[in-house]
C-alpha cells in the first residue's frame, strides 16, 4: 500500500491514528529514504526493479525502456508461479512490469474527481481481493501527491487530504486477514509545491510493515531505501530475488532473522 508524496515529518505531525498506528503494530521507521531523483515513476520502477535510477535509465514521468532490462518483483513472481493484483489511479505504472506478469490489473483515471478519488480504489480493491487467493497486491493512492503540488507539501489542504486517506487505510485494516503481512510506504516525500531534490523534506518517507512474522512496535536501526522493498516482500512471497537487484531485505524488521 503505497501512499504517494506522503512526507514523514507530515504524517507524524497529522491525526493519522490509522497509519501512524501501524509503528505500535509492527516494525517501521519515519527516516526511510527515497531515490533521486525523488519522482515518483523513478521512485516506483526503483521500487520494484530495487534498482537506482541512475541504471534503470527513467529520470522523469516518462517511463525509458530500460537498455539492460531487470526483471521487477512481480515478473520474479509470476515465474513462481504467484499471483499479482494492481489498483491504481496513475497511469503510468502500467509500466513497472513485463507483459502478461499480472493477473489482474485495475485503473481509474480519477484523481481529479475529487478528494475520495482514493476511497474509490481501496473500496474496487478490497472487492476484487476477495474474489481470489493472490499472493501480492499492490494499492497505489495518489491523491496526497496532487494536494502537495496544488496546495504545498506541508499545507492545512495536504494535512486534511492524509487525514482523510487515513480512514481509507483505516478500511483496508479493518478487512485485513490476520494472516497478512502488510507494507504501507511511499516513493517521495516534497517541499513548497514541488519534490525531486535531495532535501530531506523530499527524500525522507515514512515505512511500516506488519504481519504474523514481523516485530511489534519496533523501530527499524539499520538504514531502510526504496531498494530494499523489492527484496523484503521477495522474502514474504518465499521467491528468489533477482541476482542484479541492489537493495537488501530489511531482516531486522523479522521476528527471526535470517
């Protein structure tokens, strides 16, 4: 679950019970970092590729074929045989996977339908997750990223716009089984009206994650990156990462670390 253009120190200072709730209910840490350039298509491809922009050749909103292709996590998935949904409202993470890697893949081109934009996506996935048995689900919100760059990134609009995307997480922790592990994160974080720099305002992005095998209100010590995701949820799906990938399981966030 991934909230984009959602700041750390804009979250800790919000009435989020819902998300800043996860740190009591498993592992986290409010000083992960992003990749430059902090854009969110550089930041999604590095990750699910756990790959540096600076190799995946994207270094903006448009997507770059990659000269040498990395296969992402759900491609890594897909050859174990696991089963992937997608629900979001940016249109281009079409990209962030091969051909025929999902099994299922939902859009809506709403994000300027009004502030329950991502209401709407969470509400089609927690349908749609209970008609089968998947493996990985990815939920994109984007609606935080778009107050930020209309109102300002640490605005009185962009706090109430997390306010109200915490009730939206809210309803993904109320169906939750509780054999699932969840992650919530994001890609950015932003500064005025804008991101894509090296500020902390930008870079630093709060990380949660919860589940049967993860740690109870435990802060993660050891440095946590966008890169690290991809290897973390291989572990959670038991799928080899891929060889090439840079970034390294976040093992200190386990109960039993490997």
């Amino acid at each position: 679950l991934t909230i984009d253009g959602m700041r750390s120190e804009a979250l800790q200072a919000a009435k989020c019970p819902n998300i800043n709730g996860l740190s009591q209910k498993g592992a986290f840490t409010y000083h992960a970092q992003s990749v430059m350039p902090s854009i969110t298509l550089p930041c999604f491809i590095s990750i699910f590729h756990s790959i540096p922009p600076s190799r995946h050749g994207t270094p903006h909103n448009t997507f770059v074929p990659m000269a040498r292709p990395v296969p992402g996590l759900v491609d890594m998935a897909h050859d174990f045989n696991k089963k992937s949904a997608f629900f979001y409202n940016w249109e281009p993470l079409r990209d962030l996977n091969y051909p025929l890697s999902l099994s299922f893949s939902l859009f809506k081109d709403n994000l300027y339908d009004g502030k329950d934009c991502d209401h709407f996506i969470v509400e089609q996935a927690l349908f749609h997750i209970q008609d089968s048995a998947w493996d990985f689900v990815f939920i994109y919100l984007g609606s935080l990223d778009l107050t930020g760059h209309g109102h300002g990134f640490f605005s009185p609009e962009y706090t109430r716009q997390l306010e109200h995307l915490d009730s939206a997480v809210g309803k993904v922790l109320d169906w939750l089984p509780k054999e699932t592990t969840l992650m919530l994160t994001s890609d950015h974080g932003g500064h005025e009206r804008t991101h894509g720099t090296e500020s902390p305002d930008d870079m630093v992005i709060p990380w949660f994650m919860t589940g049967p095998n993860i740690r109870v209100g435990y802060e993660v010590a050891s440095p946590v990156c966008l890169l690290d995701i991809a290897p973390t949820l291989a572990r959670l799906l038991d799928i080899t990462p891929h060889p090439e990938w840079e970034g390294h399981c976040i093992e200190e966030a386990f109960k039993t670390e490997v």
